[in-house]
C-alpha cells in the first residue's frame, strides 16, 4: 500500500452556519489548503483510500464522516468537543493578543505571542491525536490543520468569541533595538488563486 492510499484528497465542512468572518474564512482556505498538500490519515481497519473527509458541528460534537473517493462508507465518528473547550479559549485569547500587538508591534512581544499559539496549538492536535485514535490514525501535522478547521466550525457558533483581524496585506512597521522589521499578513495561497 503506498501513501497516497491513506490521505484526504478532499474535505467539505458543514456549511450550514455561514456567518460571513473573513478572517474565519481565509483560516479555513489556509487549513484546508495545507491539509490536502500534505497528510496522513489512516481509517483503523480500512484497506486504504483516498479519502474525503466531512467535517459537522452537532450539539457539542464533532461529526466526521469519512468516506472513499468512489463514495463508499468507511467510518461516522462522533468526538466530543468538551475537553478541546479550554483550548478553544486560550487559542481565542491568544489570537486577540496577537491582533492587538499588531497595532503596536514589538517583535519580541509578537514572537513569545505566537510560541505561545504554537505550544496551544501543539497541546490540541495531540489531544485531537489521542481521541481521534480509536477510529482514525494521523500525524502531528494533519491534526494541527483539523484543530484550525475544527476551531473555525466552533468558532462560527460563537462568534462574538472571535477576535477582529487585521485586514490581508496590512503592513506595519516596527522598530525594536533601532532595527526596522516589517510585520505583514500575507493573503493565503487560496485567495491568490481566487
């Protein structure tokens, strides 16, 4: 069986609470866009796909409706989403701090910020590893992208918990320890190809 047996070739997400949240959108376009360049997903019991993945809120769950390219059933697994609450939070927190930086750049404050979102970020896809587990086998990598995805589901449900984004292309300009640095948030690789 080769690799690209057990990957995701596509993944849908519920689309049924749209609120339009430019931000939350262009994190799922970068989360999807990473996820299906690279991944390793690997159904427990299944001879291999590829795979489409279907991601749903319901209640205080997570639906995830894996199937084969040709349509075929492999796997519905429900993941309670009450242990990932705490870190849905704390990533909440976190990325308001890191907006609010960016008004007033320092780059050794924006620096432990953003260690600070990656150490969240690492804790959720291991938990999200563990729980995932029983049913589906992934790497460190593909359950980071399912966390943004996950965390922009949950996030539409409670958007008023959502922090404010700057604006894609927004460049500031910062000065720590007399040397210029240019902070820029970059449109993602889905929006140029829109």
């Amino acid at each position: 069986m080769t690799a690209a047996m057990f990957r995701v070739y596509d993944v849908s997400l519920d689309g049924s609470l749209r609120v339009r949240n430019l931000h939350l959108d262009r994190e799922q376009a970068i989360a999807v866009d990473d996820l299906l360049e690279y991944n390793t997903f690997v159904p427990v019991g299944h001879e291999g796909g590829p795979y489409r993945l279907s991601l749903a809120l319901s209640d205080a769950r997570l639906a995830l409706d894996i199937t084969t390219e040709t349509g075929a059933h492999v796997v519905r697994h429900y993941l309670s989403l009450t242990t990932l609450r705490r870190l849905f939070k704390d990533y909440f927190r976190i990325c308001e701090s890191y907006n609010n930086a960016l008004t007033r750049p320092n780059p050794q404050r924006l620096e432990a910020i953003d260690m600070g979102r990656r150490t969240v970020h690492d804790n959720a896809s291991e938990l999200l590893r563990e729980r995932l587990a029983p049913k589906v086998i992934v790497d460190k990598n593909t359950a980071r992208r399912l966390f943004t995805l996950i965390y922009s589901l949950f996030s539409e449900r409670h958007l008023a918990s959502v922090p404010v984004a700057p604006q894609p292309g927004l460049r500031k300009l910062c000065k720590g320890a007399g040397i210029g640095i240019t902070i820029c948030i970059e449109p993602s690789r889905a929006e140029l190809r829109k």
